[in-house]
C-alpha cells in the first residue's frame, strides 16, 4: 500500500521505521500483545476494497499476504480511500494506520527482512503519536537488536560487524542459531548473537 494525499490534507510530519526480521510465529506473539493492550486493533490486508466502508479486515498478518496494516479504528473510525481510474479502492499506507511489511520466506530457509513503517503528524494527531509509541514499544519486547553482520549465509559465516538496526523475533532467531534458518536484508546476512 502507498501513501497517497486525500485533497486538503498534509504530508505526516513525523514518522518512525523499524525493520523486522519475524516468522510466523513470532507475528502472531507480537499481534496477540498489541490486541491484549489493544483491544479493538484490526490487521488490514493490501488488497482492494470491497467498498469504501469495508476495510478488508483479517485475523492474521499471514492472511493479509505481503503487506498488511496495523489500524486502530477507535483512534480513526472510517480510513481514507483512494479511488483509482479503474474503480479500485484501496486504502492508506500509513497516516491513520502503521503499515507492515512482514518478513517472508521467499525461498526455503531464508528469511527476507520486513519493516514497520509509521508516519503522522504528533501535534494535530498526539494520540497516534501514542499509539505508534506504544506499538513500538512491545514489538521490543518481544524481539531483540542483539545481530552481527555476516560474510554469507550460515553458522560459519565471520562476523563482520555488529548490526543493531534490526528486530529479530524469538523463533527467527532461534531457528537462525540452529542453522535451520539464514536472515537476510537485501545483500545482507544477518545472524543473533549467540546467547
């Protein structure tokens, strides 16, 4: 989904960016802890819209495909729409919800960085501002920063470099230091720091 400008409206004057590297699993813990503290959060697949009042609302970040968004319709109770030439409602990127790219196995056994993206304007929307706050703060509970930069895939790749610029999830990390599992961002090889 990108962000597109409603008539009138304002570019977000802040925003926030994390890049994840989550398995399925590790989704569905971070997802469980946003609808505990959260309550009414609904996930929002990338997909065209029925209408402009039906986002399509899923139960998964896995059954939203590629790209889903994480929206809070207590904090924006009707989404903005765009309407392309063809008739095809879709729905904002970010603004009123933080979009995710989630973390895929494109091929088997590596796993291709994913990111949160956030953008909003802090002084107009403060309760966004809170939200985004709040959403990034339990994604680092349940993951960790703790990577170093490899020279290639595996266990016996060298270590180049500490890299602190991403979140590992639990099961990621840990089918990463059993080799079952290679991280990747782009060119880059990424693997946990053993404990």
């Amino acid at each position: 989904m990108s962000h597109f400008l409603i008539k009138g409206e304002k570019m977000p004057s802040s925003g926030r960016q994390i890049h994840l590297l989550l398995f399925p699993e590790d989704e569905g813990q971070v997802l469980q802890a946003i609808q505990e503290k959260f309550s009414e959060v609904k996930l929002v697949a990338n997909v065209p819209w029925v209408d402009e009042r039906t986002p399509p609302v899923r139960d998964s970040a896995g059954n939203c495909g590629t790209i889903a968004t994480i929206w809070n319709p207590i904090l924006h109770p009707r989404l903005p729409v765009g309407v392309g030439p063809n008739g095809i409602i879709t729905g904002p990127g970010v603004g009123p919800v933080v979009q995710w790219v989630r973390s895929l196995e494109k091929n088997i056994g590596i796993l291709e960085c994913g990111r949160w993206a956030a953008g909003f304007n802090k002084e107009r929307d403060p309760e966004m501002a809170y939200f985004v706050e709040s959403l990034w703060r339990l994604l680092n509970r349940f993951t960790s920063n703790r990577m170093v930069r490899t020279r290639g895939a595996g266990l016996d790749a060298p270590a180049v470099a500490p890299e602190r610029r991403f979140r590992v999830g639990e099961m990621a990390a840990e089918r990463a230091l059993q080799g079952a599992l290679t991280l990747r961002a782009g060119a880059m090889y990424l693997r946990p720091d053993a404990p």
